[in-house]
C-alpha cells in the first residue's frame, strides 16, 4: 500500500492554487498540496512499485515490476472542493497512472479507493502482450485516520487484485491537513504497531473514586455496516459499554453512535468492523470463520486517549464470543459482556451482528444467545407450571362435583 500525507484546508471547498512536487530519493514521491492561500491541504510522501502479470501472443505468462517512478508528474492531484474529496493523481514510465482519494467523515479521514491503470501498448515493457489497451485495476480500501493525524506506515503494505500486485511502504500521508499545518501525530499502520508492541497500561490518575460512574445509563443503539464491491458485507447493531480498570479505579463510557465513525474491510474468512471517535483511536472487531460453517468474534483491539492524554491499549485475538452458523446472524437482546482482559470489558445491549454473507443489506435469520433462550424458556417454564396446577384444580374440581353430584343423586 502507499504512505501518504494527506492533509486538506478548514473550508475544503478551496480551489488547489500551488502544487509543489519534489522527489526526495530516486524513487520516493512526495507531494505537498496547496489550496488558494498556499495553505497546505494534503501532504504525501511514499515509495511504490506494480508487478504486474500479462499474457503473452504464445499463451504464457510474463510478469514486468515497475518501480522507476523517477519522471513522476502529479497532475490532477487536488485539495478538493464541497463536492469531491482530495485526491493525488501520478502518472509515471509510458502511459502508467496511479490514483487515491479521500473522503471526509465527522472525525476521521479515509483512504477511499486506489487505482492503477497500465498500457500493454508499450512494447518495451509489455513485449508480446496477447491483449493490448488500457487496464486499471480499482480498490475499494477505506481506510480511516483520525483527522489531524499523519497516517504513517514504514511497513510493506500489499494490495493484490488481477494480475496487480501493488506495494507500498515509508508511506506518510495527511488528507485535510488543519491551518496548513503537517501534524505530528501520528496514525500509524497496524503492520508498524505491532513492531512497536502493545502500548502497556500506564498507570495513571484517571476519574477519583467519586467521579466513577457506578450504574452507568444504558448506551444508545447504533448500527454500523461495512460495504465492499458487492454492497453490504458486514452489519452490526448494537448498545457498546466499554469499561476499563486502572489503578483500581474503574471507568465506563457509553458509546455515542452519533459521534462514532466507523469502516472496516470483508475477507472470505476475516471480517473487521472498525470504529473510532475522538476519544477512540480506534475499536477494532475482527471476526473470523472456524470449520468453514460458523463465524465468531475472534479479535477485538482498542486504542483509546484517556482524559489524561495518556493511550489505553488492549488487544486480544484469542476471544470467541457471537457464535454462530455461516449463513445467519447472532443476536443477543440482552446485556452481555466481553471479556478482553482483566482491566478491559465490553458490554453490548440489544445486539446483533452479522460479519459474512449478507445478503441485500439484510440480517439473515438470527441465532440468538443462550441468555435470550433463557427469557424466553423462563415463561414457558412458568407457564407450563401455572397451566399445569389450573388442569389439577380443573380436575379436582370436576371430579369434587360428580362426587358431589352423584352423591345428590343418591338421595
Ligand atoms: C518492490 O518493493 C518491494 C517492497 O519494498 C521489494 O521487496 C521489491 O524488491 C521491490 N521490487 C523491485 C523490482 O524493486
Ligand atoms: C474515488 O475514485 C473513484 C475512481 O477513481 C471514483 O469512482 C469515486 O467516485 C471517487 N470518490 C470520491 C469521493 O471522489
Ligand atoms: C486551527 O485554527 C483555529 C483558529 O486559529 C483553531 O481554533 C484550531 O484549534 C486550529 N486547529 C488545529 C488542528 O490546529
Ligand atoms: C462478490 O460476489 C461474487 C459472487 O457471489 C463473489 O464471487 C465475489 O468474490 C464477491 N466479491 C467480493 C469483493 O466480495
Ligand atoms: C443522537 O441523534 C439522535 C437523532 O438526532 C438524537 O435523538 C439522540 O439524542 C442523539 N444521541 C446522543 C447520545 O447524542
């Protein structure tokens, strides 16, 4: 994947006056965007390169890797305007182009799709292509920062789609740049976290004892969806508590969906559903299939800043909770918890999730939790226990009045 510096003006609607390009290294691009008062909107840094696969006139394969991106030019690279994000335009070698743009949520940025497009006509890096014109391979990626953050990624990301395989590294990229100012802070790829490992919990003086939300209010409801090429890949329906323990002191926060931004990615056998917000670095639910007929939720990695700035961070990929058949969701009305760690619990209300198969934007039928059987087997239970006894007072009844009645008779 690429590395990039995106950053756009306060009033996104600013026309692109400057562009200043510059290579750095031989191969390392960079672009710094400008809008109409020379204030920086975007700024990218990164280094590429493309295999690409192609079939030849004698039915074989070759494959060509471009990554003299030397000559690159940027034209059409913009800060965007009401309509249209931001988006960085490079064209390079003989006839190759690359493109990524960027959406804007409420707190957060996206990297919204990559394409690449290549020219087969070019017989010094195509000989003997069998089928010769313009190709673009088109990624859907989403991808949230949160706004005000450089996105960084040292790490090698690959994208593979047809016969493309995309890499990129040293990637720095802030879209929507605030006040023309390059951030410092920085959002880095999880390929580059886990080479710096899980932030420990620090201890720290979070809200004193009395301030600790005992019986916290129930959160509101949010629903969250992921769409891939296909539509509707993920969805998700659902009250979140989070409740963190720290230095004994235990705090809780409810999740507010209308503030909550969220993205993610479908796989055939992962799922994820990411959400963030301007406390929340990011929640992270990954699901995953496990004898190719069940999902469950596997994974679950949050990053939240704390009041006193300091990151609380947790992950655990070794979780199995929501399970339930391929092909259906799981649903639990009532509150359940998941169990991240010792210092990091999740409470969820009336939820419903369904991380594969979606069909039409719909949940399939649910599977619904043992804790949802048992309100419903309570009544019936009680109910078969009071219908029982009302057959026993019937009968003693009835049998009480032939008694009665016969005895009349008798008379
Ligand atoms: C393309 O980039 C990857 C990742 O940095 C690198 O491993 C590979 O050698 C590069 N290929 C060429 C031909 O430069
Ligand atoms: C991003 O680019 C793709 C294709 O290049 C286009 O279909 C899509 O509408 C663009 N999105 C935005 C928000 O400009
Ligand atoms: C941008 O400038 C405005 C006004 O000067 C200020 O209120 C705001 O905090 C600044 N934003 C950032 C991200 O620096
Ligand atoms: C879209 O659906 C088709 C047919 O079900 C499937 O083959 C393809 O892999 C799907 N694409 C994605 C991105 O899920
Ligand atoms: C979220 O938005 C809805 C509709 O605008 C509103 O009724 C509700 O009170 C909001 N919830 C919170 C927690 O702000």
């Amino acid at each position: 994947m690429v590395c990039f510096r995106l950053s756009l003006g306060p009033g996104s609607g600013l026309l692109l006056l400057g562009l200043v390009l510059g290579a750095v290294s031989s191969y390392a691009l960079e672009l710094n965007l400008t809008d109409s008062k020379k204030a920086t909107c975007l700024y990218a840094k990164w280094q590429m390169n493309f295999t690409i696969r192609y079939e030849t006139t004698s039915k074989n394969y070759k494959t060509v890797t471009i990554s003299d991106l030397g000559n690159a030019t940027y034209s059409g690279s913009t800060c965007g305007d009401d309509k249209n994000g931001p988006k960085i335009e490079v064209q390079f070698g003989s006839g190759f182009s690359w493109t990524v743009n960027f959406t804007k949520e409420v707190s957060t940025y996206s990297i919204e799709s990559i394409s690449f497009s290549y020219d087969t006509n070019d017989n010094t890096t195509f000989p003997d292509a069998k089928e010769k014109g313009n190709f673009t391979v088109y990624e859907h990626v989403i991808f949230s920062i949160p706004l005000d953050d450089i996105f960084r990624c040292n790490s090698i990301l690959t994208l593979e789609k047809s016969n493309v395989a995309q890499n990129y590294w040293d990637v720095h990229v802030q879209a929507f740049v605030q006040n023309g100012t390059v951030s410092t802070k920085e959002f880095l790829c999880d390929k580059d976290k886990t080479s710096t490992t899980v932030v420990p919990i620090t201890p720290t003086t979070l809200p004193s004892p009395t301030t600790t939300p005992t019986q916290k209010e129930k959160p509101e409801i949010g629903t969250y969806s992921v769409n891939n090429s296909n539509g509707t890949c993920l969805l998700a329906t659902m009250g979140l508590q989070l409740s963190m323990t720290q230095d004994k002191v235990v705090s809780v926060i409810n999740i507010n969906p209308n503030t909550t931004d969220f993205a993610g990615s479908c796989h055939s056998q992962t799922a994820l559903l990411r959400l963030n917000s301007s406390n929340i670095k990011y929640l992270d639910f990954v699901f995953a299939v496990k004898n190719e007929n069940r999902f469950y939720l596997k994974e679950v990695n949050v990053s939240m800043y704390l009041v006193n700035g300091s990151v609380f961070s947790i992950a655990n990929n070794n979780l199995s909770y929501w399970d339930a058949p391929l092909g259906s969701s799981y649903m639990c009305n009532k509150e359940q918890t998941v169990s991240v760690s010792g210092a990091f619990q999740i409470n969820t209300f009336d939820l419903r999730v369904q991380p594969f198969n979606v069909i039409e934007g719909k949940y399939s039928t649910a599977q619904e939790c043992s804790l949802d059987d048992d309100t419903i087997l309570i009544p019936i239970i009680v109910g078969a226990g009071l219908s029982g006894l009302i057959v026993v007072i019937v009968i003693a009844y009835l049998i009480g009045r032939r008694k009665s009645y016969a005895g009349y008779q008798t008379l």
